[in-house]
C-alpha cells in the first residue's frame, strides 16, 4: 500500500513541474542553447521534441479518472449513480417506459456482521444479489447501495400498477427469507422494501424518485421488520439517515423527542401480560417517526448511549408509576443496558438512585444484558454492575441468547432470571423444522437450569403457536403488538384484559 502510495505522489509531483507555468519560459533559452551550439538543424530537433516528451510525460503521469459508477467488490453490482442515471432515463420525452424505483434493506444486517463476521455478511450479500438479480427481469436493473440496501428500477409497463409492484416486493421478500447457508448454520432474514410508482414521484427527475422511495422505506422500517410500503403524499421526501448533529442528537434526548415506546411480552400458558420491553424511538418535529436503526448508530458514534440510556430509564418509571395509578397490573419493565453504560462504574448508583426517587421495587426493573457482554464476562466493571444489580432485586435477561455463545458457567455465575431467544431463531419456527431443533434444544437447557425463556420477534400466530407447544414461557413481537407510546399502552392493556379470560392455554409438547 505504501509503494502504490509512493508512485502515485511522484507521478502527481512530476506531472505538477511538467505543467508548471514557469516551464515556459525556458523554452527560449533551450533553442538559443541549441542554436548556438548545434546549429540551425539542432533547434529544429529540439523545437519538433521537446513538445513531443511534454505531452508524453504528462499522458504517462495523469491520474486516471475515477468512475463514479464503478461495481460494489462485494456484489459485484452497480451503484447509487448508475441507479440514478437509470431512473432519469424514465423521464426522458423518448422513453419507451417510466421507471418505478424499489429499495430493499435486509433487517438487522449489522447484527449479523456482530455476531457472525465480516466475512459471513459478506457471503450473505454476494448471495442475496444473485437472488435479486434471478427474481428481476433482464432489462430491470438492481444496484447496491451499501448497508444491506439494495436498490432496483423496474420498467412500468402498462400493467405494472400498484398491485403488480406489490407481488414483485412480496417475490423478492420470498428471496431474501430463503435459508442461507453460512458455516454449516442456516441463516434466516427478513427485509423491508420501500417502493414508488413515477406517477407518484415529487418531481420528474431520478433523484427525487429515489428520494420518495426512501420515504417509503422509512415508512417500512418503522412499521416493523419484513413491512412494504408505497410512497405516498405526506412521507418523508429524503431518507431519515440525512445526517444528524450532535446538537440534533441531544436536543432530540433533552427535548423529549426521543423517548420510549413499549412492547408486551405475554405468557404463553394464560395470555396475560407478564411484562413489557423499552424500545427507544423518535418521533421527530419534520420528518416523523424515525427508525431505530436510523439513530441509534449516530447515537453511539457521538457517544450519547449513556445519555440515551437516562432518558429510556427515567421514561420507564415513570411510565411504570402512571400506569400502577391505574391499576393496570404491569408486572416489570425490561431495559437495554448497552455496554458503554456497563462499563460505567456509576451505573448501580445511578440506577438505584432512581428506583428511590420513583418508590419502585428493584424487581419490577429489568436490565437486558446483550449474550456477547457475558460471554466476555472478564470486564471487572462490567461484572461488578450486573452482580450489583442482581443483589439489589433487579431481574436480569440474557438478550439475543443463541448469538454470542454465552456458556452455562456464565448463566450460572450472573444468576439469570431469563434467556431471551434471539429472533433469528424464532424466525419460520412454525415451518422450518431446524429452526425448531435449535429452540427445542434451547428450551432444554433453559429448563434444566431453572431459567426461563421469552422468544422475541414473533411476528405470526403460527410462530406464536409452536413456540407454545415447545415449552417456551414468554412471546414478544409483532403478532402480539408492536412497540408504542405508553399512553397507547395502556388502552392495549385495558383491552387486552377484558379478551384474555377466554384465551385458552395453548397445548404444550409432551
């Protein structure tokens, strides 16, 4: 890397002298020079060379142009600028078709790079272009677009209205579900998919068709993972991942734009509600309701996790102390503690503190552990915060369990109350019967050790039912409700109560 660098400053250094201005003025005094010592046919050498070794030295030292639409190494597809060039052409008065613009993003993609590798999303990626690329037509193009985004313009024949667009979007879900194999482990995932018609577009240029498509991406991903959407009057006209200051940031945490939304977990044996998850969300002045995955990044990259952490326990009790005014039963209510706030040494304090200020018993506090933070259970801050917690009367769950290869030791050691199924897991449990072994053998340990289980990302009710039917003691997920505001909450479990006397047990394995 050092020697390409090195060849590439000289060629610009030698190039800068060649093209120097002041070059010029010399060349008076070589054709005297030449005249006087070589004569009439000398100058005329040098007069007919010396231009030509310029121009040759300047073509060998130019820097190659860059190609702004080069291929991703990865995918081996296009990118944003062929993606743009290609919808402008729709618009064009020759056009034979308009362009309809699609953009695909794999859920939870990071989550996999954490827990598998570089290397296995990258398999993933390479695997998912040619699944795109097989469900697509020849002339409709796909491009890459970094992030687990995949972007795509399809040509809008006369037929290709909103129902057609909807089954193309619901065959290239179908592509991304598929079971991927990667290190003898099935992979499964899900994808959002944000979609517009060029009769809907804001204005009839490229860039504002995939602008709108972005809105409706937006609009996905905050209905919940695997959502499509259609751009519609209202949505966001640019993605929600335009740059956000640090002063956005913190304004968003002090101002109460950014605060937490909840998510039931109820028993599988009697339907009622036996807790709920904090879910951080923001709910922005201009652009609306902001996915997580949109923040959440740029939260930690300006070090606001801690911060963001006060804001989501403060909203917490005091969410969990209106809703005990109302006599609404919540038994507890879990939180993400992320490792910047474990490593805090302050973290007990600060947490015991507030339960005081609130009068809230520690054991209707959870603190949801991330299953990689335990396996690399050496930190001594780290342990000291959980082995407090747990002293004091706080719950703690084992969260994404199946992802960070946590051992038994270490579930013994810090006394945990719960393991959380991570919802790769949960995913076609219903249908897919590996799936179904790995939770089983989950399930297993989790009895064997006297700690119990909640499956998170249960999106249907058939998933719902054979998570019962194997034993698991909680479900949390989409089927169930999706995460919301806590004054929404409320209403959910006023009318959840009065339906769930005539919810039957569901049937248990033998």
């Amino acid at each position: 890397m050092a020697a390409k660098w090195d060849q590439s400053s000289a060629k610009r250094h030698l190039r800068a002298l060649l093209t120097a201005p002041h070059l010029a003025a010399f060349l008076p005094a070589v054709m005297f020079g030449a005249y006087w010592y070589g004569g009439e046919n000398l100058m005329l050498l040098i007069a007919i060379l010396f231009p030509g070794l310029l121009a040759l030295a300047g073509s060998l030292t130019r820097t190659p142009p860059v190609d702004a639409r080069a291929s991703d190494a990865i995918t081996g597809l296009p990118m944003k600028g062929k993606l743009l060039e290609y919808l402008d052409r729709g618009f064009t008065s020759d056009a034979e078709f308009e362009k309809s613009c699609l953009l695909l993003e794999v859920d939870d993609l990071s989550d996999l790079a954490q827990q598998m590798g570089h290397a296995a999303r990258d398999l993933v990626l390479e695997t998912l272009a040619d699944r795109i690329r097989s469900a697509l037509r020849r002339d409709d193009l796909v491009c890459f677009l970094g992030d687990g985004t995949f972007g795509i313009a399809i040509d809008k024949h006369q037929r290709a209205d909103l129902e057609a667009t909807l089954q193309l979007a619901g065959r290239l879900q179908t592509a991304v579900s598929d079971p991927i194999m990667v290190d003898n482990a099935r992979v499964h995932l899900s994808a959002c998919i944000g979609f517009v018609l060029p009769s809907r577009a804001p204005e009839a240029t490229g860039e504002a068709l995939f602008a709108a498509a972005q809105g409706a991406l937006i609009a996905a991903q905050a209905a919940g993972p695997g959502s499509i959407r259609a751009f519609s009057n209202g949505m966001p006209g640019r993605s929600a991942r335009s740059d956000h200051t640090n002063a956005d940031l913190v304004q968003a945490l002090d101002s109460g734009q950014i605060r937490p939304w909840f998510q039931p977990q109820i028993s599988t044996d009697t339907g009622q509600l036996t807790g709920v998850e904090a879910l951080a969300r923001w709910q922005h002045p201009s652009l609306g309701l902001i996915a997580p995955g949109a923040f959440l990044p740029a939260l930690a990259k300006a070090g606001l996790l801690e911060r963001l952490g006060e804001v989501m326990l403060f909203g917490a009790l005091k969410a969990l102390q209106d809703w005990d005014k109302r006599e609404l039963g919540v038994p507890s209510v879990a939180l993400n503690l992320s490792t910047d706030e474990l490593n805090n040494p302050k973290l007990f304090e600060k947490i015991r503190w507030e339960l005081d200020r609130f009068e809230m018993p520690a054991n209707r506090l959870t603190c949801e552990i991330l299953e990689n933070v335990i396996a690399d259970g050496d930190d001594e801050v780290v342990t000291h915060n959980i082995a407090s917690l747990r002293r004091l009367g706080c719950n703690i769950d084992l969260d994404d369990f199946g992802t960070g290869h946590a051992s038994i030791a270490n579930i013994r050691r810090f006394d945990i109350n719960r393991i959380k199924i991570d919802r790769s897991f949960v995913t076609h449990v219903d249908t897919d019967r590996d799936q179904q072994s790995m939770v089983a053998a989950v399930l297993t340990m989790a009895e064997q050790l006297g700690v119990g289980t909640v499956a998170e990302g249960v999106e249907s009710h058939g998933e719902h039912a054979i998570l019962a039917q194997l034993g698991c003691d909680h479900v949390q997920g989409f089927s169930i409700a999706k995460p919301m505001p806590a004054e929404s909450l409320a209403s959910w479990i006023e009318s959840h109560q009065t339906q769930t006397p005539a919810i039957s047990s569901l049937p248990r394995r033998a």
